[in-house]
C-alpha cells in the first residue's frame, strides 16, 4: 500500500511520478538510494520518499471572494442582425 501523507491523489501522485521518469529517462540521477533499475519505479519510491517538491499553487478557497453584479436570465430584444434579416443561402 502507498502512504499517502506526501501526496494529495492518485492523480497528482501519477503525474508528479511520471514528470520525474521522463527525467530519469533522460539521465538524470535517483535521488534516493533504491535497489530498483527501472526508472517508473525509482520515480514512484522518489515522490513517496518525499524528496520530489512539487506544488499545483493555492486552492481556490484561498484566492479572494469577488462580488458579482446582479445575473439575469432575460433575453435582449432583437436588433435587426437576428436570422429573420439574413440573405436566402447565407
């Protein structure tokens, strides 16, 4: 089983662990010492490890609250460009 304290979701953990394979791919060093050779793995025990820094930015709960105008659902009287003006074949 995964511990998941160091990781939000399967999802972030996926694509934490998949950006460092493709730098692990590209030759890049482990940065935890591991008996495994592939580098799918070595990047998966690396994000649970905790040495990968990641950060998706704050979460929408903490940007500020913007008042909103009021929203109606009325529809605008026609000004001359509805579909009742075209040309026939347009």
């Amino acid at each position: 089983m995964i511990p998941t304290e160091n990781i939000g979701n399967k999802f972030e953990f996926i694509s934490v662990a998949g950006e460092r394979c493709k730098q692990l791919q590209r030759g890049a060093r482990p940065r935890i010492e591991t008996a495994a050779h592939k580098p799918v793995t070595v990047a998966m025990q690396e994000v649970i490890s905790g040495v990968i820094p990641y950060s998706y930015g704050p979460f929408p709960e903490e940007y500020a609250v913007v008042k909103v105008a009021e929203v109606t659902t009325e529809a605008y009287p026609a000004d001359g460009a509805g579909m009742d003006n075209r040309e026939p074949g347009s």
